[in-house]
C-alpha cells in the first residue's frame, strides 16, 4: 500500500508530512485493522464485496483528513506485482 499527501512544505521542517506520524497514522488505522484479517467480517465490508478495488476507496475514505496538516491526495494497492488500484476520491 502507498499513501501520497501533498500539501504546503513546513520552513521549519522542510517537510509537508511527518513520515513517523504518516506512518503511525496509517499502522493505527488501517494495518492494525486489515492485515491478515478475514475482511468478509470487516464491518467496512458490511454492504460491499471486498475487492481490491474497495479495499483501496476505503482505505482512503479512513485515512482522509488524518494527515493535517497535509491532505491525503491518493491511495494505491497493489494485489500483485502486475495487479494494482489506486483511489483518489470522489
């Protein structure tokens, strides 16, 4: 999985993100939640079939505007080194 935010660069950072807060963020939200996990029983998946496809809308829907200051811009899965989705919002 691969998250990209975009936003203004700090001048005290020269960041737009903190990469161990994004990563914190995307373990608290979305690693903890589906790695390894059965996503039929998901409560996400409740309503839609958990394609890779959904898997990436939802992952993007969780983590959006959780990155403040930066804005999440896109969401890519990979399913297999050929195989991929990405999701940028509606």
């Amino acid at each position: 999985m691969e998250v990209l935010a975009g936003g203004e660069v700090d001048r005290e950072t020269g960041m737009v993100v903190n990469m161990a807060a994004l990563d914190e963020v995307v373990h608290g939200k979305i690693i903890s939640r589906f790695d390894h996990a059965n996503l039929n029983l998901d409560p996400a998946f409740a309503n839609i079939v958990p394609t890779t496809e959904n898997l990436c809308r939802t992952v993007f829907e969780l983590l959006d505007g959780s990155l403040a200051p930066a804005e999440l811009v896109r969401v890519r899965v990979e399913e297999t080194e050929n195989n991929f989705f990405e999701y940028s919002g509606e």
